[in-house]
C-alpha cells in the first residue's frame, strides 16, 4: 500500500474552478502520481486507468497514473478538488478521482491539535 498524499494545483482553487472553461482547458483531470520504480514493478504504464482502494476498503473514480521519479516510492500523489459525481458540472463532471472520498481515517495531533490527514493509505488496482 502506499500513503496518500495530495495538493493543489496553480490552476484550479480546491474544487470550486473544476468546471471553469478556461480553467478547465488546462487542466481536466488530477492523475495519480507513482514513483517509476514501482510503476515498473507492478506492471503500469504512464496514462494508465487505475481505481484506487483505502485501508477501508473505499474505492474512488479511475484515475490516469502518471509514471515520474518526482515521488517517494512508498507514496502516492493526487492533486485534491476532482473526481466528482455531479450531472451539473457539465465538463468535469467524473473526471479525475475524488482523494476526500479516500480519507477516511484522521489523527489529531497532540501538540497543535491539528489534523493529521495524510494518516491513509491505498492499494491501486489496475482496470481491464
């Protein structure tokens, strides 16, 4: 399993710009980032659809991987704010994976009191 890590992007504002046109000519669709060694090692390709699964079982919307060096072997990286199911986002509309619905398990953190979010792990599954 690898830990889930996510962020933003320059170009989109959490999920509130996903169904901007301009915005979304840009940047469509997040892509699950895998470190190249172990894209290798289970058999992936660059562009690949994957489903990804929590500790918990929860699956999200299949996901594009992106091959690169630019990520521990142990993590995965997804930009957050795509992957939703909503009919009225006429463009983005289930495109990309929903990394919230991924989230399942947080810890707080002793000292601050803050969230830990990045507490998650999933397993990729490669699609027929």
């Amino acid at each position: 399993m690898f830990r889930l890590i996510y962020g933003r992007s320059p170009v989109h504002t959490f999920s509130r710009t996903i169904n901007t046109q301009w915005l979304w000519e840009l940047e469509k669709e997040n892509e699950a980032w895998l470190n190249k060694k172990e894209a290798d090692r289970l058999g992936i390709k660059n562009g690949q659809l994957v489903s990804l699964e929590n500790q918990d079982g929860i699956r999200c919307n299949k996901i594009k991987v992106k091959v690169t060096e630019r990520i521990r072997h142990d993590c995965l990286y997804m930009v957050h704010g795509f992957g939703h199911n909503a009919p009225g986002l006429t463009r983005a509309n289930g495109r990309g994976a929903d990394d919230q619905k991924l989230i399942t398990k947080y810890i707080e953190d002793p000292i601050t009191g803050g969230t830990g979010m990045r507490v998650n792990f999933v397993k990729i599954i490669k699609e027929a």
